[in-house]
C-alpha cells in the first residue's frame, strides 16, 4: 500500500485577498514538515504493511497493491461479511456495531470487527485497546482480540490525537489491505464499520468483495431518516442486500420505573423500513451506560450482559439471524 512517508511534508496554499488591481500571484506558503507538525503524520506504507523501512514488498504485497477496485477478494474463510452503515454521523453506528458483534460472539460464533471508518475510528476506544497489531511471518497484520472478536481498524497504527490526511486513493488501498493482508482466519460474521454517508469507501468495498448485504442504522429524527433513504438506494444500486434497519435510540428506558419515554419521533426506523420492503431488525434504547460503557473501553454487551440494553443488542442480532436463516445464508444461532 503507497502511504504518505513521516518526512513527506504536506503542502497547503497560503490564502490572501487580492485588493483592486493587485495582479500579483500570493506565493505558495512553505510546506509544513512532519517534525513542525507532528499532528499532520500520517503513518508509512512499511508501518502498515509490517515490513522495515526501505525494504521492499514481497511480490505478494505487490500483487495486492496492483489490484484494481474490480478485483474481487474472494476471503473464502469469512462466511459473512456484513457492512454496517449509516446516513449522517452521530446515530451510533459504531456502539451499534461493536455490541452486535459482542451479541454474535457471545452465541458462539467466530466473528471479526473492521473499522473502516479511517477518519474517525472508534474501535480503539469503545473496545480499550492501545497496542499496535504484530505481523505473521509471511508479512500479514495480525488482529487483536478483545471479547473473542478479532479486531482491526486504522485507529491502531496511529495515535489517537493524531490527523488522519489521507487522499482518497490512499484511504482505499487502506481498505483493501485490511482486507487482503490481514490473518482473519475462519469467520462466521466479519462485521465492518463503514464511515456515515456514501461516499468512496462504501463504493470500493462492495467492488473489493461480495458482500452477505448491509444493515442501515438511523435514529428517529426525520432529518436522519432521509439520509437513510439514500443509503439504502445507493445499496440497492450497487446490487446489495439490505439486511435490515436498526433503529438506535429509539426511547429513553428509565432506570427506575422501566417506563418508556419517546424522545424523538416514534417509530421512523420501522416504517422506513416498512417503506423500502426490509426488515426492521429492532431498536435499541437511548441509555447513558450504553455511552459511558463505551468511553471507557468495555462496551455494555461485554460488561453488563443482563442490563436491558444488552438484552436489545441481542434480540437484534437474533433477528439479523434470523434473515440470514431465510435466506439460506445461515444455520441456525441463538442469542443468549
């Protein structure tokens, strides 16, 4: 993968207005060096790749660095792969995502979580993990694991207050290494955390490898739910299934009485879904542990299994189980 280098430096304009008549060109302001700016770094292709600086990639790594984005990665040993996406930022996607994936493992199945969300990756906090990926032998990122899910995410190769700059074409060779040059293994589910929108890396992984289909989170507010509607034309124009919708804070559940409260409009998800002929995989209360769970490192599912807000993580993945069984993409599973 072709990364910006540490000392690459990055250019930026230097911007002035012109007054009335002035035809003189404003001169480039000079470059900004990775040891001025160490919060412009962005990590090397031997960072990523494992291999020592000024060696060479293997005719392997190469091979992978040549391909284009219609060359599919087969990744035979992963039995779904499962895109997890969302109109706007800010639904949960990724608390959505990390706790479903905890939900699987939880029932026994092999499952694997990707954070492609290279601009903003949340998986390093929301799981507690600070160490960098090792390398096998034959030069592949190795994932970590926490809560029996092999984890991978661009948050791991830098550190946390660090700018991601990143081109386009560069973010997508990301993607595709992290999915051709990691050891996943075997895989019922590998779950992966698309960023908030459609945009280029949602186009590039459904060229990069057949998807099982994708699950659209979205909250309750109109505003959200339009988005939605954009997501899942642009799924249904790219030839992938929609697996489901997951409503996330959907209510507010009190503490001490379990009453429901609708904070938002009720029930967008169900009949967008409704709407657009998909499932309504569920929804999933609005609740300050779910957050606080997340911030310090052990999402809910994983530290407090009997709360009702993990019980809501279940039944949703029950249910994405359930549309895989219809489906004849599954075996059976039950979520504890």
């Amino acid at each position: 993968i072709i990364m910006l280098d540490k000392t690459e430096s990055i250019r930026r304009t230097n911007m002035r207005f012109l007054k009335k008549g002035d035809t003189k060109k404003p001169k480039p302001a000079s470059s900004p060096t990775a040891k001025e700016h160490p919060e412009l770094q962005v990590i090397s292709g031997s960072q990523i790749s494992g291999r020592p600086p000024g060696q060479q990639p293997s005719p392997q790594q190469q091979t992978s660095q040549q391909q284009t984005p219609q060359q599919n990665i087969t990744l035979p040993n992963i039995k779904h792969k499962i895109a997890v996406a969302s109109g706007k930022g800010g639904v949960g996607k990724s608390t959505v995502a990390t706790n479903m994936a905890i939900s699987l493992a939880n029932a026994g199945a092999k499952v694997g979580l990707m954070d492609a969300d290279a601009y903003g990756p949340s998986i390093p906090t929301m799981m507690g993990i600070q160490e960098r990926p090792r390398t096998s032998p034959e030069r592949k990122l190795i994932p970590l694991v926490r809560h029996n899910i092999k984890l991978m995410s661009i948050g791991f190769m830098v550190p946390e207050e660090q700018a991601m700059i990143w081109r386009g074409p560069m973010l997508l060779s990301a993607i595709r290494q992290f999915l051709s040059d990691v050891e996943w293994g075997e895989l019922d589910y590998l779950i992966i955390d698309l960023p908030p929108g459609t945009g280029d890396v949602a186009l590039t992984l459904t060229q990069a490898i057949p998807l099982t289909g994708a699950i659209i989170v979205t909250t309750p507010q109109d505003v959200a739910l339009a988005d939605v509607r954009r997501g899942v034309a642009m799924f249904e124009r790219l030839g992938v299934p929609i697996l489901g919708i997951i409503e996330n804070m959907s209510y507010f559940l009190c503490p001490h009485c379990n009453e429901k409260t609708e904070i938002f409009s009720a029930d967008g998800g169900r009949n967008t879904s409704e709407r657009f002929g998909v499932t309504f995989l569920g929804q999933i209360p609005l609740d300050a542990e779910v957050c606080t769970a997340g911030d310090i490192g052990v999402p809910i599912v994983a530290g407090n299994p009997e709360s009702p807000q993990s019980e809501a993580f279940g039944e949703v993945a029950n249910e994405l189980v359930t549309v895989l069984e219809e489906s004849g993409e599954e075996d059976e599973l039950t979520i504890l």
